[in-house]
DNA sequence: AAATAAAATTAGGTAAGCCTAATTGTGTAT
DNA sequence: ATACACAATTAGGCTTACCTAATTTTATTT
C-alpha cells in the first residue's frame, strides 16, 4: 500500500517534527532525504493527496493521523531489527543503521509480533531510543542531557542524542556503555567539560560536546 | 549494482534452468515471474546487455558465470533468512516463503555471514532444500523421490520436490516431517500408492502424488 | 509446400520517482 | 516601499519496469 519513497518520506517528516516542533519544510525534507527540493514538492502534493501527510503550500507539511502511523510502525521495525542485529548476531552499535535502513521496510505484522516476542519484548534500542509498541505507543522515559546534569548528581547512561559513527565510535573507544552509572565529580565552568566517575571506578574528562549529547536518567 | 528486478529474474532463470535443463523461454519467465511475455523481452535483453545472461532472439536465456553466482547467493539467503524464521521465529514451514522473498533482496555480506554463523551453518533450509556457501558451491546429497524406491527400503525424509503450501499443510496435518525414517511396506502396483511405516511406529498410505513429491535418501 | 497455431518480438505507452532550469513567493534589510 | 536573498514551485525531461496491440518468427499440421 505505501510504497519504499513514501516510508522513507514518512519517517523523515516524523522525525524532523519531533526536532523542530514545527511544520517540515520543503528544503528541510530536500536535505535529510537528499533528494533535489523539486522532486520533494513533487511527491509531497502526491502524499498529501493521499492524506498521509497535510500541505500547506510554500509552508510545509505535517504528518496525519494516518501518516504518524505508518511513521511509527516503520520506526518500530527499525529499533527491532537493530536490537536484533546487536544482540543475537553480534553487530556493534555503531554497523547496524544501514541494514535496518533496509529491513525496516518488509512487510509482515506477524514477523514483526514474532521478532518483537523473540527479543523479549524490548524498551529501547541499542542507541538507548524507545521503541513504540504496535499501536505506536511509547513508554516515555525521563532522560535528559548529561549537560543539564550538576555536581554530585549520580545518573544513568541512556541513550544518545547523537547518532553519528564517530560519537558512537567514540564511546565504544571511550568504555562507555548504554546503562553505565555516571556520577558527576566536577564541572568546569570555563569550558562546561564534566569530570564523572564511570561505574564507581573509571574516572573520566568529557568535553561540553559529548556531555550535550549523552542523555541520561537521574538514579 | 542489480536490481529487484534483475534479482528476481536470475532467480526464475536459475530454478527453470535447473528444472529443465534447456534454455529458459521467454514465455516460461513471463508465467514464474507473472509478467507480460513483452515486457520479459525487454528486459532480458538488457540483461544481456549487462553480461548476466546470455541471450539467443528467439530461443531463450541461459546464466552467465556472473549472473549464475548472484543467483545463487540470492537462493543463499533467501533459504538462510527460512530457516531463522522456522527455527528462531517460530513460523511454520509454510508461512516462511513469502517473508523470505523479502528478506533475500537485503544487501550486506556481513549481515548473511552473521545470520549462517547464528544459525550453526546449517545446510539446508526447512524444506530440504540445500543451502550453497558464500561462493555458490552446494553440498550435494544423493536425495531422489520416494516413488523411485522399491518394497523394503528404509529411507529418510529429507525434502520436498513441491512446495505448495498445501501440500506443505498435507504433510503437516498427516504428522510427516523432515527427518522421519520411512519404511516402505507395500507398494500397490495399481495405482502406485505406498503403504509406509512412519518412525517404526505409524503406518501410512501414500498416494502416488504424494510419494513423487517426497524425496528421501536411503538409510 | 502451404496453412495454421503458438511463441517471441517490436512499437508505442504509462506511472513512479527522480532531475535541471526557469519562475514565483516570502521574509529581511535598506 | 523597494530591493535582495533564499525558499518553493512549475515546466519539461529522463530512467526503470511494466503494459497492450500489432507484427514477425518458429514449429506443427495438413
Ligand atoms: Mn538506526
Ligand atoms: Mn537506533
Ligand atoms: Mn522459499
Ligand atoms: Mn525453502
């Protein structure tokens, strides 16, 4: 019913909503989706004629209730496969985006429902981000950036707000792990980099840049 | 590098190739692949152009050394990808096929070394069917119908020649499957039906239908 | 050898999803 | 209010993978 373009269409438009709280421009979706702003205005009158999204012509779009749906479902299968590519066939963190790019797109609910119930049902994915149940629902938690955390807080590592290999190749080299204890022993006023102490023995040095993007729940 | 398309194309070649050891017509591809003879045409002859078949106007197609071994690979997973839904999903072996005519189009070496290593290299999928290596190289077993064995002989069931799925539920519901000992009785010259005795325990009558389409190796 | 049937090809289209180049709209600076 | 910059849209094209209808080739029957 929906085709490969439309998911993907879908899924960026959820998620540049969630980022900017906001109608998606046209150039917004253009850039994420890498694809020339003309072909995006193109399909985007398509998409709406089929009511998965609503456009506001030189203003943007948003998802319908429909749209949001199917974004979800997608971004469901997406977390699934990676939880599974990480944790039964023994891929890093850091290799699993591409393939799920690419399994979050088979159609079957049954597969789905039987991964889902193989994997024990899990929360979130291995970059710490929820995964919406089948009605797309989400268990929100209440992480926030280590960078709003103060002096002496003890917390737990997440999830990250940044996605990209070389964050993620960076802690992975670093020895920290979804699910580490941080407690924060000093912040630098001057530089705002934050001296924590990793599961009570590794003390570590980490720059604003990296404390901005681990997100962390407060124990 | 190829297509959907081209993918399932070498594939339907591949298997007619295999069934009737000719050149595969174009009318032959049109009816597997459920496309208009026309369009078959067309397309192989862009194939051919791309040196994955070869292509006499008017006679047929037969694989390339190119196109054989991405044929093969594709087989490779698609029968991989059966196996983890049987053996890990929990899915029957008539609810796989479809899936894994998904599953086989999904592009990353990686990803497949790590699902055979998963599965314990198995060597072949649900059905029976072997299960060629990353080079396209099959572990041939010396299966043959079991129609063609005679009074006495003590086989094992180790594949299917049909893969309806109503003859996968027949053999489900009638408590026959992959890996029983089967004991022929009495073969009726009439019609050709078997009596069987199923793991030293229940006996059968088999049609001759059925018998053509089991095949077995003997013990 | 001629007629007929069946299979294959050619010719001319279509829809999906993209592109470039040209045009129009919107918001900001003067 | 006008000019300028940038964003968005329109117009016209392209490729892939299909289609139908018409024609040609091949195989079979008389
Ligand atoms: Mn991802
Ligand atoms: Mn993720
Ligand atoms: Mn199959
Ligand atoms: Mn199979």
């Amino acid at each position: 019913m929906t085709s490969l373009a439309e998911e993907n269409y879908l899924k960026a438009i959820y998620k540049l909503y969630e980022k900017n709280g906001a109608m998606v421009s046209t150039s917004a979706l253009a850039e994420t989706l890498q694809i020339n702003a003309a072909s995006v205005t193109d399909f985007i009158k398509k998409m709406a004629a089929k009511k998965l999204i609503s456009y506001q012509k030189s203003k943007g779009v948003s998802l319908t209730e429909q749209g949001r749906l199917i974004a979800l479902n997608i971004i469901r299968k997406h977390r699934l496969w990676e939880v599974w590519l990480v944790n039964n066939l023994g891929f890093k963190w850091d290799e699993v985006h591409e393939i799920a790019e690419q399994l979050e797109h088979v159609i079957s609910d049954e597969l789905i429902e039987n991964l889902d119930k193989h994997l024990g049902y899990p929360k979130a994915d291995p970059h710490g981000d929820l995964i919406p149940d089948a009605k797309g629902r989400f268990i929100k938690n209440s992480s926030k950036p280590l960078l709003e955390c103060t002096k002496g807080d003890k917390v737990k590592f997440t999830g990250v707000a940044e996605h990209s290999n070389s964050f993620l190749q960076y802690l992975t080299k670093s020895n920290i792990s979804l699910g580490d204890e941080i407690v924060v022993e000093v912040i630098e006023e001057y530089d705002n980099s934050f001296q924590v102490k990793i599961n009570k023995k590794e003390r570590k040095l980490l720059s604003k840049e990296v404390v901005k993007n681990l997100l962390v729940v407060v124990m």
